[in-house]
C-alpha cells in the first residue's frame, strides 16, 4: 500500500472534516434561519390581523351595545337618543365589516342585522305585527350570539 504524503493527511485527516462540518452547520443554520423568518412573517401577520379583527369587532360591538340601551327604553323618551341612534345603526348596517367577518360569522352577523333592522323599523313604526318585546328580544338574542361569534373568533374564551 503506498504511503500517503503529509499534504495529503493534513488534507483528508484535518481540513475536509473542518469545512464539511462548518459548511454544513452553515447550510443547515441558513435552513433554519429562512424558515423561522417565514414563520415568524406569518405570526405577525395573524397578530396583526387579530388586532384589526378585534378594533373592527370592538366598534361594531359598541354600536350594538348602544342600540341595546336604546331599545331597552321606552318609546316616549325615543327621541332623545334618536340622532345617535341613527348613526350607530348605519355602522351596524354598513359592509364595512364584511371585509374581516369570516364565514362562520355571515349568520350571526346576517340574523343581527335583521334583528337592528326590525328594531328601527319598530321605533320608525313602520313594521307590521312585531311587538316592542319582540323586537327587543330579537335584537338582544342576536347580539349575544353574534358577540359570542366575533369573541370566538378571536380565540377569547368565554
């Protein structure tokens, strides 16, 4: 067998194993570096989304709440909320909201926006054979459902 030159040993024995290794600790950290500035990416991509979500779901929320406290009134002090009133139901029928409600949350949002529709058609008396209860009732029970919905949605556990 012929003796191998020391050239050759410092090559094979020394340098090759030092750059492989290097090398591919290099390749494999570059790997892992891509990935997690993916993941990372995507993470603050839902963070973002879930606070716009959470801002958008917020002012439509308290629009409703405000509707709530107006169809819990009586309907002779009607008039002195009623301006107000008009503006929080033209947010609460808006498709400003579209743009974020997922799937899952068009029969909530849909049933709620029956529910404020009915309870200003109440107040405008222009609604045939639907009670002032009714009319409430209607608009609380789809408020809960919806807020329930949009909570959900945002992974807030009841």
């Amino acid at each position: 067998m012929a003796e191998r030159s020391p050239v050759y040993v410092v090559l094979m024995d020394f340098w090759i194993p030092l750059l492989g290794g290097a090398l591919g600790a290099a390749l494999i950290n570059g790997i892992l570096a891509l990935y997690k500035l993916r993941r990372d990416r995507e993470v603050e991509h839902d963070q973002w989304l879930r606070n716009e979500k959470r801002d958008v779901y917020q002012e439509y929320l308290k629009s409703g709440n405000y509707l709530s406290r107006f169809v819990s009134l009586v309907p002779e002090r009607w008039h002195l909320m009623k301006d107000d009133m008009k503006m929080h139901v033209k947010i609460l029928l808006s498709d400003d909201i579209d743009f974020f409600v997922p799937k899952h949350l068009d029969a909530p949002l849909r049933a709620f926006g029956a529910a404020v529709t009915n309870a200003f058609a109440y107040e405008e008396r222009t609604t045939e054979g639907l009670t002032r209860e009714q009319a409430r009732e209607d608009f609380e029970e789809a408020y809960q459902i919806l807020r329930k919905a949009m909570r959900k949605d945002l992974g807030i556990k009841d």
